[in-house]
C-alpha cells in the first residue's frame, strides 16, 4: 500500500507549520502516555528540536519541557532533523530504521553533537508498548480489556486474509 505522501506533502504546503507542530506534539505526547522512551527525555529537557521537511518547505519547532513536546517557533533550535517527507514517513512507520537513513543521508542531523545523538538512539530504540499505553490511559482494568479485544481482533484478521 502506496503511503499518503501526496496529500500529506500539499496538507504540510498549505497549512501553517505551527498548526502541523501543535497536532504533532499533542499526537507524540498522547502516544508517549505510558511509554519508557517518555522518562528518557528528561535528558532533552529545555532543547528546541526542529523538524525540516526540505520538499515541503516546512520546519516544525518542538520544545522539550516536562517530559512533553510543546510547539515553538522553529528558530533558535539545538537539534535540527532534515529531510525529504518520504524519509520521515519511512522513520515514523519503522519502515526504515534511523541508523540508515541517517548513515544514506536521507536525514541529516544538525547542531548540538550529543543531543543530536541522543534524539537518534532514542528514536533508534524506541518500542512502542501498546498495552502499556492503553493502561495508561484507560486505566489499567479497561486496558487490559481493551488489549485483550484487540489481540482478539488482530487473530480474527489474520485468520480471514490467509
């Protein structure tokens, strides 16, 4: 299945880049609820990181505050990730793990050396805990129902495509 590169790419044209980076960072940080990588970025805490999307002419400004991203303004930055929107894509769907692409230089990372490295290894390792998260937050009796309805779900699926 094709990824929606098109009508993401005219979406990040046409629209402002702080809404882009408001919608990111509440996403991120309703994804992170219940997650290890999300005690690691105590280590990025006060760190402006910039997101560059090189074909689309958009960069996304993030602070890192609390264990949280919040949007900023995208100047002044400590750590700028840049890129074409194919690349990202292929990072945020772990289609492509972050050492390649980096190592390819489909992604480049600028500015602070050992907060650069840290935001790689930290976005190289992490491991998104599904249940985990939908303890966090629903609670851990709904969750685990919840986690439960969905491994039901996922069989079911598997069994009627084989």
């Amino acid at each position: 299945m094709q990824p929606p590169l098109k009508p993401l790419s005219l979406l990040l044209r046409s629209l402002p880049g702080a809404i882009h980076s408001d919608l990111l960072s509440r996403l991120f940080n309703h994804l992170l609820q219940g997650q290890y990588g999300r005690e690691q970025l105590d280590d990025l805490e006060g760190k402006r990181l910039v997101i560059r999307i090189s074909d689309t002419g958009r960069e996304l400004g993030f602070l890192v505050r609390e264990q949280r991203l919040h949007r900023c303004h995208p100047g002044g930055w400590n750590v700028r990730i840049s890129g074409k929107l194919e690349s990202f894509w292929l990072l945020a769907s772990r289609a492509e793990d972050p050492d390649t692409l980096f190592f390819n230089r489909t992604l480049a990372l600028e500015g602070e050396t050992e907060a650069g490295l840290y935001l790689k290894n930290l976005l190289d390792g992490f491991e998104f805990d599904s249940q985990a998260h939908l303890d966090a937050v629903f609670g851990r009796r709904i969750g685990r129902l919840l986690g439960k309805l969905t491994a039901r779900a996922e069989t079911l699926r598997l069994s009627v495509n084989r």
